[in-house]
C-alpha cells in the first residue's frame, strides 16, 4: 500500500491491492473466532463482552513505518502508515445497530471515544476517522454489526474543508459555525428530526442525498471523544438509535462518519494555520448519508450533488415516523 497526493486537489489516495477476505465460511466476527485473537479493547472490560476492537484482518494502513514524505518529481508519496481497526458491535451475528438497546449504543460510542483518544496520543497520527458502512448498499465489509477504525498521517480533505472553513467563519465571527447553525435550526424547527435532551438530530440545509442527517450537540465542543461534564452520552445514545430506526423505514443502506477535531499533538504539516482557534472554531458531529436505492434519486452530476428530495420535506417524513414501531 502506498500513499499519493494528487497535487491540484491536495487528496491523499491509498493505492495498492488487497486481499478479497470473502465471508465464505464462518463470520470471521463471531465470538468464537475473535476470543481466539487479540483484542485492542473489550468492553465491558471484565465478564462477556458486547464490544470488541481488533486489528482489521486486511488493513488498509500498517502501524510500522515513519511518515516519511519521498518526492518522485512534482509529486508526494508516503508509506501508508497508520492504524486500522474493527470494532464489533455486539456479540450476535444478526444484529443491527438500529436493534440495540440504549445502554447497547452507548457502550459502542464510549468505545469510539476510547478509541480516538487513544490512537490521538501518537503523534504520528494526523487524523483519526470512525465510519461505519450498514448495507451492501454502503459497501459494507462484514455483515456483523461492525465500524471502522483510521488512523492517518493525513487529514481527509472533507475535514480540511470543514476546517479551513470554520476557521474562516470563527475569524470573521469569533464564533462556531456549527453553533450557529443549530441555533438558526432549532429556532425554524424545519429541518430537525428529533431531539433528546441537548442533542439535535437534523437534516442539513444543503443535504447531499436525501434523509442526510447531522447528530450533534447544541452545546459547544471540538472533541467528540472529551465529553465535557454533563453532556449526558446516553441522550446521544438514545437519539442515535430513533433516528437509524426511522431511517430503515426509508432507505436500507448507509455510511455513517463521526467528525471530531483533528490531533493536536501532530505538530508538523498542513495542520499548522488552524490550530490557534481549533477548540472554539470546530464542533465534532456525527453525519449519517443514507442511501436509497440503486442511487437513482441522487447522483452528482459534473461532480455537482443532486438531491432531488428537500431537506425541510425529508425532516418532516422522518418526524412522522414513529421510531418504536
Ligand atoms: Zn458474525
Ligand atoms: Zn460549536
Ligand atoms: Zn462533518
């Protein structure tokens, strides 16, 4: 595997081949398989566990290596190094997130947090991304309940963007952009699917494809894995799992991104120019982008997203639907 940086859009791309890992035979997820194996983290630590981290079987970044920058003319390549994990769900092969309990949901975003903060203490790490693809729709690689793990030497361009453009916004403003944005949802009422406690679930002015939803925090914070005091997961748990449940009743796929401010510790490279209003400009969110069927409502055209359903209409559809039934 190796890293290339395309020159005109500043995108790292991994290159290279892997191995297809099939699910031939036994779920290579289920507790007898992955007992037998280390495990980065077991949640509940002590007793069974309901959560599992391990390495992922074929990893698309390797843990060894420096983060070496090699020129081959005009352009840039490194090493992939990084980290790449799996964090199992649940212990049951036909569960999905949208099935599990509150507490269940919960135990999975502590462990995402877990995760993040621990994999951000080695600086080599720019970025750490947990996604989560459900459906074969999304792509998804096993089809136990599962997310994702990255740890990367760079930062993905869409976080770049929603950087670069929060730190413009806080400079003109002295404000949070993703603040501001609740506030303005929250007093129109239009676009948000659901609320527990201080946390909004909503569907975004420019949505991308339609019933894209945004779960975040009214309540300012760049770091989803540093809950402050108070901020009360289990009403993000709650909230999380209404909303995969409401969303089931209209698409059967989706990816799911957890959006937390970058590591700090990285002190070289391109992430200099945001650090000083990092913790007041950035504001962590979850972004889930369902996907409807075979695509045929939204596509990009010219590189230009066409969504032919309207948030405010989307919003309303999911309000309706009742997420116990
Ligand atoms: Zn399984
Ligand atoms: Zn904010
Ligand atoms: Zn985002």
């Amino acid at each position: 595997m190796e890293l290339r940086k395309d020159p005109v859009t500043q995108s790292w791309v991994v290159l290279g081949k892997r191995d297809s890992l099939g699910e031939a035979h036994d779920c290579p997820l289920d507790p007898e398989i992955v007992d037998k194996q280390p495990a980065i983290l077991s949640y509940p630590a002590e007793g069974t566990w309901q959560v599992r981290v391990i390495a992922h079987p074929d990893p698309l970044y390797r843990i060894e290596g420096e983060p070496s920058r090699l020129a081959e003319g005009m352009y840039d390549k490194m090493g992939a190094t990084g980290a790449h994990e799996v964090v199992i769900e649940c212990r049951q092969h036909d569960k999905r997130m949208s099935q599990f309990s509150d507490e269940e949901l919960d135990r999975v975003l502590s462990v995402w947090g877990a995760r993040i903060a621990d994999l951000k203490k080695d600086s080599r790490f720019k970025y750490v991304s947990i996604f989560k693809n459900q459906g074969a729709l999304a792509g998804e690689e096993f089809s136990h309940a599962h997310s994702q793990i990255t740890a990367t030497i760079f930062v993905p361009r869409r976080l770049k963007y929603e950087l670069s453009a929060a730190y413009d916004w806080y400079k003109e403003k002295e404000r949070c952009i993703f603040c501001d944005m609740v506030r303005q949802e929250e007093k129109s009422g239009k676009r948000i699917v659901d609320v527990q406690g201080d946390y909004y679930a909503l569907c975004p002015y420019a949505s991308r494809v339609p019933y894209e939803i945004w779960v975040m925090r009214r309540r300012h914070n760049h770091l989803f894995e540093q809950p402050r005091a108070g901020s009360n997961r289990k009403h993000l748990a709650a909230l999380l799992g209404r909303v995969l449940r409401r969303l089931e009743k209209v698409a059967p796929a989706f990816h799911l991104v957890v959006h937390t401010s970058p590591n700090t510790r990285s002190k070289k490279g391109e992430l200099a120019g945001y650090w000083k209003t990092l913790a007041d400009d950035y504001h962590w969110h979850i972004e889930i982008l369902p996907i409807v069927e075979a695509r045929s409502k939204s596509y990009s055209i010219k590189e230009v997203y066409f969504n032919a359903a309207l948030p405010e209409q989307a919003a309303e559809q999911l309000r309706a639907i009742d997420p116990n039934s």
